[in-house]
C-alpha cells in the first residue's frame, strides 16, 4: 500500500507498550486470549466482556490498522456491535446507504435497493474507513474492565495443550509465556498461529487484480454502490465507487492482465484512470490523491475452526473476496457466533459441543459466502474469454431487459441462516410462512419497550437465552421464569413490552407460543404449546448439554 495524499489516516491515536505481570515473572493464567486486534479480535472482546468474561489481546501494532480497507459494515454486523455495546462510535461517523447502481458502458443496466422498511432498526449497510471503525471499537473497550489490550506484543509460537495454551510472546522489553485456557486466532490473514499449527486453507485464489484508491473529493453525490463495466472513461476495466466520511471516496478498478503492477499504482498512471472516470461523471477535476493499493481475490476457508483449545475467527480462519463486502462482515459474525460459547463454557454453563458448533456454523456460512462471492468475481474479473462473453451478453441484455438484471445483481452480504445447527430443535405446531424458524437469523421486530419507549426485540436480548412469550400463559411463565440463565420476556397486555409487529413478523398471536432465542439472535426453538420437559430439553440442546440436564 503506497500513502501519497495526507489525511486523518496518519493521525490515528498511538498506545505505549505497558509491560504486563508476566515480565515482572508472576504467575497469571487467563481465561481467554485473543491473538490480533484487528476488527475481529476487538468485537470478539466486546462480545466476551459484554458475557462478563475477562479477556487478553495481543497485537503487535502500536495503534489501529492503517486506511480505509473494508468500508462497508453490514446490518448484521452493526446489531451485533451493538448487542455488545460498542456500535456507537461507528454509527456516529458512518454513512449508511441502500442502493445502488450498475452501467455497462454508456447505459445503466441495474438499479437496486436493498430490503430496508420501516421495522428495521439500522440501514442494511454504513460506510466507514476501517482504521475507523477499529478506533471506535477500541475506544469502546477503553473501559471495560474485562478487556486488557497489549499493544506492542507479538505472538511468537503457540503450544497447545489439553488443558490450556501457550503462547510466546515478543515485546519492546523482552519475551514471556502467557497460559490461557483458551485462545482464539483474529491475526488475520497470514494467520502466524495457522502457520504454527501447520493448518492450511482450502479454496481458490483468483488472478484478477484489483486497484484500490481512496481520493478526497468534493463530491454531491448521495452514499451509494456504483459499478461500471467497460466504461467510456476505462475500456475494458469494471470500476466501482463507494463513499467514505471526511469527502473521501474509494475507487476500485480492475487491472488488465498484462498490466504490471508496480506502474499501475504510479501516481500519474492512477491520476490518468480516475481523472478520465470523473470527467466522465462531471466531478470536480480537483482531487487529492489518498492512498493506493492492489488488491486479489481469494475464496478459501479451513476446514475447521476449532483445534482443542484453539480457535480461529476472521481472515485468520477464511479469506472472501471484497465484492459484496463479506471479508469483514463475515469475521464480525464469527466473534457474534463466538463469544457466547465462549463465554458458557468458561463459565461451566455451556457444553464443549458449542464450540464444536461455533466451528461447524461459521464454516457452513464461509461456504455460503465463498460461493456467492465467488459468482460476484467471476462476474467482476472474468477468468476466461468464454467468462467475459457471458459477462457481456448479461449486461447488454439488462438494457430494456427486467430480466435479465438478476443476472448483474451484486450480491450484496446478507445475515446467513444457520438450518441445520446441532443447537435448534425442530419447532412445534403450525407456524405462518416467512416467520423465522430454528436456525434463522431473528428479524428486526419494533415493538414498545418497558418504560414506555419505542425499541427492537434485539434491544431485549440478554447475554443468556431469552425465552419470549405472549403473556397471560401463566404455566409457562410460572417455569420459565424459575429456570435459571434464562432471560424471560412477556410481550402483549401485562407483559415487559408491548406486542408490536411481533405479531405479525414472529407469528405469535395467542399465549401458548413462544420462541427460544439463542444470545446472537439466532432461533433456537419455537412451540404453540408450551410443556416444560420439551423446554428442557430445546434449552439443553441450545447450551450443548445434549443428554446432560440444563
Ligand atoms: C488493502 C486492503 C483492502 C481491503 N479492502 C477490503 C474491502 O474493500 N472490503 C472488505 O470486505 N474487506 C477488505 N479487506 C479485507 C479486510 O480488511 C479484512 O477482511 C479484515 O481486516 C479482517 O479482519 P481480521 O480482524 O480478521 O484481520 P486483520 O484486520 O488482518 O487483523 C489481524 C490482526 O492480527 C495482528 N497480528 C498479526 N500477526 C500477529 C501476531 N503474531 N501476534 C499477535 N497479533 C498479530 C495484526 O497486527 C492485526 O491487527 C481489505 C484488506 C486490505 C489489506
């Protein structure tokens, strides 16, 4: 990455080394450590501090990551920053946006919205710089007391135990051992700790190449996706442009492949690129060069994500190319899946199968997403003549084709399901189409919170399972509200909350239903009938306590 403009980038906070106990030779032994505070390592900080489990970080950096790098932040990812209070430095500065548009040369061949209505509680995605995005993450963390974040310290090698890990670590005033119960890998993706495990990805790595330039622009056009493909101003390349607070905006554009990397991050190669791009649009040709840089896609994932007491999370565990934003995104769903295991088995409440279930999930959803993603670049660095042809006939058929647009769609991230987890149980009774059953993802529901005020269910999420119910099933509320570890909450007249849209968008209209939520939103269970020994044992299931009681 070359830096040839000035911006806030080079100003970012920098944080002393501050030599831990284990230099002055005592003896700790932590519950977890995490190894890389990238934007994985600290939301699966929050994540754990919001469980109330006392966490290390280890980072070899002095201060957050440099520039802009992943710029959009899903709606998922925001409700889980969230659940975990620490989404509100980023929403102060990012910029949310829901559509977006496609051109192949002079038409345009697509235009689309995200699903965004009014039940929702964020916009489906929020741009911001992610050295950004990490500061506020860091500053949220500043104090909490569960959270020790050690700057300046290198993991060096890794010997994992049976009951426990060792980390070496390298700092500024010498070395240490540092013994954890448990460490998870966020060192993104040249993941040392993969390597020291002898662990290896699986997947793909595609040869088209991407340039990535930030400029700051003084620009009136709204916050959206833009894509060109074989445009006026760059034949025969695909350009996107994104926006970014502080009149900064990314510009990406695909390289030809014969073209030599290290000229076409020349200053006077880029200018004459995005120079002839924004004349095309009638922008200001007054621009600052920010920073550049060339980017590959990768499709690759391990296998597993737990190794004994190690597990992995973020780049460190999958690589996902850029288009539809899932690198980061996906690696904030892997810390949201995470720290509540995490937390319920450190705690003796959960099963060592959540962890097994953590691993078994999030590869599930990296499959997911690498096959989408992998149609996105595809169709964004065609691979072959025969890609490009295809490409082409889809794009030249979008105009004046409704049709044929689904072809151009890009595919943006969206929350992964989880069907076939071995934490849900089949639900019971007959339930409306649409609502959310075992495995999905809960749905942003408005409803009235207690005290009177206008909320989300999620808001009413505890950091242990929520049973949700329609109040006046006086049984069920009897049981549930005597089980321990367990968040009741009783919506309708009498109830915490007032029913709301809950009616409609769960499908739950008489006392006697009920919903079984898993701390990271996901549905657990749901039944029409309540019956105690059934609850126990969906609960049982959903804490990785299969065949143990809850
Ligand atoms: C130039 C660039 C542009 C990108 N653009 C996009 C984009 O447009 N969209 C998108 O979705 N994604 C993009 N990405 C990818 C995105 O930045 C990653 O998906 C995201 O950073 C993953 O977060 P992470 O926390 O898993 O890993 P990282 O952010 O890489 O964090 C890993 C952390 O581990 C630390 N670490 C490394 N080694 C050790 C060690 N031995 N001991 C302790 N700590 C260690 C590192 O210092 C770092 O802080 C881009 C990446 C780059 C480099």
């Amino acid at each position: 990455m070359s830096t040839l403009g000035r911006f806030a980038y080079d100003a970012m906070p920098r944080y002393a080394f501050r030599a831990p106990p284990e230099l002055r030779g005592e003896d700790r032994r932590h519950r977890v450590a995490i190894v890389g505070a990238g934007p994985v390592g600290l939301t699966l900080a929050a994540g754990l501090a919001r469980h109330g489990v006392p966490c290390v970080l280890i980072e070899p950096r002095e201060q957050a990551s440099f520039g802009s790098r992943a710029i959009c932040l899903s709606r998922r990812s925001l409700e889980i920053l969230e659940g975990f209070g620490v989404a509100g430095g980023i929403l102060a500065q990012a910029l949310p946006w829901t559509d977006g548009t496609s051109f192949w040369r002079g038409h345009e061949v697509l235009r689309f919205a995200m699903p965004h209505d009014a039940d929702q509680k964020h916009p489906p995605m929020v741009n911001l710089q992610q050295c950004f995005t990490e500061q506020a993450l860091i500053d949220a963390l500043a104090d909490r007391p569960e959270v020790e974040l050690r700057w300046l310290s290198e993991m060096r090698a890794i010997e994992p135990g049976p009951d426990g890990v060792l980390l070496h670590i390298g700092t500024p005033e010498g070395s240490y051992d540092l013994e954890a119960d448990w460490v998870v890998a966020t060192d993104g993706a040249r993941s040392p700790a993969r390597q020291a495990l002898g662990l290896h990805l699986e997947g793909e790595s595609h040869d088209g190449r991407y340039l990535i330039a930030d400029i700051r622009l003084h620009s009136h056009h709204p916050t959206e996706r833009r894509a060109w493909f074989d445009p006026p101003s760059n034949p025969g390349s695909t350009l996107l442009m994104h926006r970014q607070p502080g009149d900064i905006w990314r510009i990406d554009y695909q390289l030809h492949p014969e073209e030599d990397e290290h000229a076409a991050q020349r200053e006077e190669a880029v200018r004459a690129r995005i120079g002839a791009h924004l004349a095309r649009l009638g922008e200001p040709a007054e621009y600052e060069l920010i920073l550049v840089s060339v980017y590959r896609a990768h499709c690759r994932t391990l296998p597993a994500y737990r190794h004994g007491r190690v597990l992995f999370a973020g780049d460190a565990a999958h690589l996902l190319p850029i288009f539809g934003v899932r690198g980061m995104n996906s690696g904030i769903e892997d810390a949201g899946n995470l720290a509540w295991k995490l937390a319920a088995v450190v705690a003796g409440e959960g099963g060592e199968a959540l962890l097994d279930s953590y691993s078994a999930e999030r590869v599930h959803a990296a499959r997911r997403n690498i096959a989408e993603a992998r149609k996105s670049t595809l169709f964004m660095t065609p691979p072959s003549r025969g890609h490009a042809l295809l490409r082409e006939a889809a794009l030249s058929l979008s105009v004046g084709n409704g049709w044929a647009r689904t072809l151009v769609n890009p595919r943006q991230s969206t929350a992964i399901a989880q069907p076939d987890s071995p934490l849900s149980t089949p639900e019971q009774g007959e339930w409306p189409a649409g609502t959310p059953g075992p495995g999905a993802v809960l749905p942003s529901v408005p409803l009235t919170l207690p005290g009177g005020g206008a909320g989300h269910l999620l808001d009413l999420l505890g950091p242990r399972p929520t049973a949700v119910v329609v109040a006046g099933d006086a049984a069920a509320e009897t049981v549930l509200a005597g089980t321990p570890g367990v968040t009741l909450l009783r919506l309708g007249s009498g109830g915490e909350a007032g029913a709301g849209r809950a009616t409609a968008l769960l499908g739950l209209a008489a006392p006697g239903s009920g919903y079984l939520l898993r701390p990271d939103g996901h549905v657990a269970w749901r039944w029409r009938r309540f019956e105690a020994g059934a609850f126990a044992a969906a609960l049982a299931r959903l804490l990785g306590r299969e065949g143990a009681s809850a």
